[in-house]
C-alpha cells in the first residue's frame, strides 16, 4: 500500500510509467501464486498416478492359501521352522515372471512368520495340495509348494546345498495341505 501512495503522489509525467510498474508489483505474487498452484496441480497429478499404479499393481498379485500341519521341524531359507500347523501362502505377480513369488508361512496363532522367494513351478495337472520337502538324514528342507496345478520351487539355500554335498541324495516327503 505504502508503494502504491508514493506512485499516485509522483509526478504526472511519471504517473504511467509509475502505474505500469504498480502493475508488475502487483502481478508478481499473482504469478508466483498461478507458479505455486501448477506446481501443486502437478504434484497432485503425481500422487493420484501412484496411487492408481499401486492399486493396480496390488491387483496384479494372486494369492493362494493353504492349510497344512507339518509333523516335523524343517529349514526354510536360512531359518529352523518348528513342527506344526501353518498358513501357506503363494504370492505371484500375474503380469510377469520377472517380479516372482513370494512364498509366506505363518503359525495358525499369527506369532511367527517366515517368508522365502520361489520361482514359478510347474503348472501341471496336479489332484492335491502339497508341501514338498527334500530330507536328509533328520533334516527336511522345503523344497516346493504345489497347490492343484499351480505351484512354487524354493531355491536350495546354503545351508542345504552343504548339508547336501555331505549326505547321500534326498529323498522327498511331502505333506499333503488343504
């Protein structure tokens, strides 16, 4: 306001230069807010864009869930899994191979979970669900998940691929699931 006084107040001659200049001062906060408004018109267009990708990638995931009681301890990956009832749980991205299974067990109270990356299996034309395991001796590893036709294979962890050298070839066990 002080600024707008002094250039009314200034001389005739002066008088439209001095208004031309009072309208620039007055159109820079309107333009730095029109440059505030885009930048937050785009950022929002940016957050709307994840939000729908996620959605759609959160989509693009099928999970099968399995029941099973296991009567033995096994490995999982690097981790020791107690004898017991578990949730099993296949996550494969439908759009592409590339973005792989997750293979999720969990204790039937919800306490312990236990997760491994697996590869895409076979899909044959299997009748029954199961868990497959390869043993030796007295140590069992998972080895696969099949659940009628669709099915996981777990990577043979460091753990097994050691204790695997030493012994003789595995042998296979399977558990059957629901």
């Amino acid at each position: 306001m002080i600024r707008y006084r002094e250039i009314v107040n200034g001389d005739d001659a002066k008088t439209n230069n001095n208004q031309m200049e009072l309208r620039w001062l007055e159109d820079e906060p309107r333009m730095r807010m029109e440059e505030s408004m885009k930048k937050n018109l785009l950022l929002s267009a940016a957050v709307v864009a994840l939000i729908f990708a996620s959605a759609v990638y959160s989509n693009a995931m099928v999970t099968t869930i399995l029941r099973v009681n296991v009567p033995f301890a096994f490995q999982v990956g690097k981790t020791q899994v107690p004898a017991g009832a578990y949730v099993v749980q296949i996550e494969r991205a439908t759009s592409s191979s590339a973005l792989g299974t997750a293979l999720r067990l969990t204790t039937m109270d919800g306490k312990s979970q236990f997760r491994v990356v697996a590869t895409p299996g076979n899909y044959r034309a299997a009748t029954r669900a199961a868990l497959t395991f390869n043993k030796y001796a007295d140590s069992y590893f998972l080895a696969s998940v099949d659940s009628y036709g669709l099915g996981c294979q777990v990577s043979k962890s460091k753990i097994e691929k050691e204790v695997a050298a030493k012994m003789q070839p595995a042998e296979r066990a399977s558990v059957a699931a629901e």
